[in-house]
C-alpha cells in the first residue's frame, strides 16, 4: 500500500482526489492546484446510466414523447424521435409505444428540480475505452483523436474477431482513452466484455419483470475514472479505507493499467483535503463572482431557464487602447467559461454577455475562439450564434445536476 504526504514535483502534476463530505463521496480531478472537474454523489440515490424495464403511463403525440414509470412512483421522460428499436417485454413490436408497454429504457439524464429524469431505448454500455450502443449502429471517434489515430484504431477494429459485430448489431464508439494503450490487448479486453454484458442483457430482458433493475452502473466516483481523459491525471488519491479498497477492486476488474496509479493517503498532520484546499476550491466554484487574471471578472446567474454569465472590465489597467483592451478581457473570459461551465457542470442554455466591440473583426476572432475552448469539452456543447445585441447563446448538453445541487 502506497503512502503520500505531499504532490510530487510541486503539486503541478493531475490528480483525481476522492474524498467523504457528509453523506456523499465527491471525486475531483485537478491539475497542480487547480480544480478543473468536480462530481459528488450519494451512491443509493444515483440511477444515471442505470437499465430499467420500465412501464409506459402515457403518451403525447404532441410532443411526441412518455412518461414512463421505472421504479415505482418514479416517473422519466422518454423522447420518441429516436426510439426506433426499443425492446417491449409484454408484447411484440409493432411500431407503436402504447401506454401499458413494458420496455427497456436507459437513463441518460438526472432529474433536475421540476423536470423528470431523461430516457432513452438506445442503449450504451461505457468502458474506458469505448461506448458500446444498441440503438445508433454507426462507428464514431472522440472529437480529441486525431486522424493518425483514428485510421489506426480503424484498422485494429476492422481486424479484430468482433468486427462483424459492429455495425450490425452493435454501434461502437472509441473515446478519448483509446490513444493510451501502446498494443491493443487492452481494447480486446474491453470490447469483449461490454459485448457479454450487452448479449446478456438483451438475452434476459425479456424474461424479468416490470421494473426490474437490468443493469446497475457502478457510483459516479468510480465511474469517473473511465470517463476522465486518463492522460490528464498521474494519481488517484484517498484518504478513505473503504473507498481505496473499493478502487482498488474495480480497478483490478477493469483498469488494471491505472492500478499503479492508486495511493493510499496517510498523514495525520496534514489531512488530504487541507492539502488541496479542498473546501476552499468547492466555495470558489459556487460563488457568483469569478476574478479573472487580467482584472476583469465573470458574474455568472441561474435561473429556472438558463444560465446568464457577464463579462466585465473589472479592475484591468492595462496600456492597450480600449478596444484593444475588451478584445483582451473577452479572449480571457472565453477560457475561463469554458472551464467554469465544465467544472460547474452547467448546462441547458447559456447566455453569455461580452464586453461590446465594435470592430466585427475582433467578434468573430471571439466566436472561433470560444468555440474552440468548447470543442474541449467531453459534454456536447456548441455556440449557437451572437445575437444583435451582443448576446452570445451556448447550449450545454444535460446529463448530471450542477454541481451546487449535487453538493446540496
């Protein structure tokens, strides 16, 4: 068992800390001392990702969705746009949802204050190197592979035993680690077992019960470690036996290239969160006001619609002319955004207020710019358009709760 009393080389490599605050465990990745990424959770209380069999109480041909019911009392949205072969246990298909259908539904989405939680009957099984689907046949790459490594993970797959699998009866999905492995045994590996648990699943389905829990993803503090781009962190600390035994079994099951990374954090001078300021980190990302380097600051606004986020002068006494000044501020604030809403984990829309230039030249360097910083983001995320009045709208893809609300 490994111990470690302080970061190595000044704290500025990427850590995942996992710790205990009240009744939940919240992982956190950081880089040196910055926090770029923050999840919490209380395990009995999580369903993302998790597969139901669900009931249908109700369809709407005006919005062309249901509601139905995947434990009881527990209602989940379920749009029908995309819902081409969902799996009905009580009756065969026919093209239609009817209310009484028990069908097969995932949720994709947490349930945020008045909305229900969000369904869908395309499956995925997620590892660390792929996302394994049901619904959308399709071979798909992460927007940060390059095309050097796409042609060679293409190559790999078109030579692997189950390639006639894929794009038949299975979609497959490369994710971001897939550029991590020097050889392909490690891809071999977990494409085989998210095909057995697929196989098994829809094997089964058909003979469980309305509202039988299908399959249980496991805690998003475990989940985190394979959807966290594996290059960005060299350890994964915890100052919790449970949590470290807990880890350590899962990785051994899963990841067991990433065991090594695992420490065991003991200290009794100096606890872990003390260490990464922890507390201090989790305020700052809650307050309304974020000091940007320059001077200028963020004032970020929720609202039951939307998220509003200003941009102002603040404090900046640079040199530079006054246009050339707000063209500064706003490229800062373009960057900062980008991490806030990734490690605030906002979503839905957001409106963003710049500080108004006047030469078009310098909003479209702007624009390109923040879409830059999105195309970074491991949600979907996109810039929609500046409106005349300067108004900048961002849609966010929804999958968790904000982080205020998951720290509630």
């Amino acid at each position: 068992m490994a111990e470690e009393k302080k970061p190595a080389d000044n704290g500025r490599q990427g850590r995942v800390l996992l710790i205990k605050r009240d009744d939940k465990i919240v992982s956190l990745l950081y880089s040196g001392n910055r926090l770029l990424r923050a999840d919490a959770c209380r395990a009995d209380a999580e369903v993302l990702d998790h597969i139901y069999i669900g009931k249908v109480k109700n369809v709407k041909t005006n919005i062309n969705a249901a509601f139905v019911e995947f434990t009881p009392g527990k209602l989940c949205f379920l749009s029908l746009k995309d819902c081409k072969t969902p799996i009905v246990t009580n009756r065969r298909y026919d093209g239609r949802i009817l209310a009484g259908d028990e069908i097969v539904v995932q949720i994709v989405s947490e349930s945020q204050k008045t909305k229900e939680a969000g369904a869908s009957t395309n499956l995925s099984f997620a590892g660390k190197y792929f996302v394994l689907t049901t619904g959308r046949l399709q071979i798909g790459y992460s927007s940060r592979l390059t095309q050097k490594e796409k042609d060679r993970l293409k190559a790999w797959l078109q030579a692997a035993p189950a390639f006639s699998r894929i794009g038949t009866s299975y979609g497959l999905v490369f994710r971001t680690n897939c550029r991590e492995p020097v050889d392909f045994s490690s891809l071999e590996s977990e494409l085989q077992r998210l095909l057995e648990e697929a196989d098994t699943l829809l094997s089964k389905a058909h003979f469980r019960t309305c509202f039988s829990l299908l399959r249980k993803t496991p805690p998003a503090y475990l989940k985190s470690l394979q959807d966290y781009d594996a290059a960005c962190y060299e350890k994964i600390l915890t100052d919790e036996r449970l949590i470290w035994e807990e880890v350590k079994a899962w990785l051994t099951a899963y990841q067991p290239a990433d065991l090594q990374k695992l420490v065991f954090y003991e200290d009794h001078l100096l606890s872990l969160r003390s260490l990464y300021s922890v507390e201090a980190r989790l305020q700052e990302a809650l307050e309304r006001k974020v000091w940007l380097k320059s001077g200028g600051y963020l004032v970020i606004d929720r609202t039951e619609a939307l998220t509003c986020i200003d941009v102002n002068s603040g404090k900046y006494t640079g040199n530079k002319s006054r246009e050339e000044s707000f063209f500064q501020i706003n490229m800062e604030a373009a960057q900062e955004i980008g991490h806030q809403l990734l490690l605030r984990n906002l979503s839905g829309i957001i409106i963003i207020d710049f500080i108004n230039m006047k030469e078009k030249s310098r909003n479209h360097a702007l624009m390109d710019a923040l879409r830059d910083v999105l195309a970074d983001d491991p949600m979907r995320a996109s810039v929609v358009d500046m409106t005349p009045l300067g108004l900048v709208e961002v849609t966010r893809k929804k999958e968790k709760k904000p982080l205020w609300e998951q720290l509630q």
